[in-house]
C-alpha cells in the first residue's frame, strides 16, 4: 500500500435499496484506488445481503431503520 494511502474506507448507505444498487459498482473502483484497505459498509438491514455478497466488501454494519420520532 502506497504511503498516505487509507487503511480502512467507511462506506455510508444508509439510503433506499435503489440508491445502493446504483452505488454498489463504485466498490470495485475504491478497491482499485485504494488496494490493501480494508472497506466496511454501513447500511440498512435490508440492503445488507447485497454487499455480503461483494467482495469488496471486509464487513457490513446492517441497522434496521425505525419510524422518525
């Protein structure tokens, strides 16, 4: 990994299934950028399966998005 590169990348999707799906083909690119770090991702419960599935992807942070107060 080249010096000042990051070692870990926090992917933020706490959006809709349609917007990850639009979002999910830039990880190839981040991993390309930034080879060697390590990229978890931080999204809904239900959108969850769709970057376990990528191998890009190091861990995946679900939450189950609630009524707004």
């Amino acid at each position: 990994m080249p010096a000042g590169s990051p070692r870990q990348v926090l992917w933020l999707r706490p959006d809709a299934v349609g917007d990850n799906l639009i979002a999910l083909p830039m990880l190839p690119h981040v991993a390309r950028r930034y080879p060697g770090a390590r990229i978890t991702v931080v999204c809904q419960e239900v959108v969850a399966p769709l970057y376990e599935a990528c191998p890009h992807v190091s861990a995946v942070v679900a939450f189950r998005r609630g009524p707004a107060l």
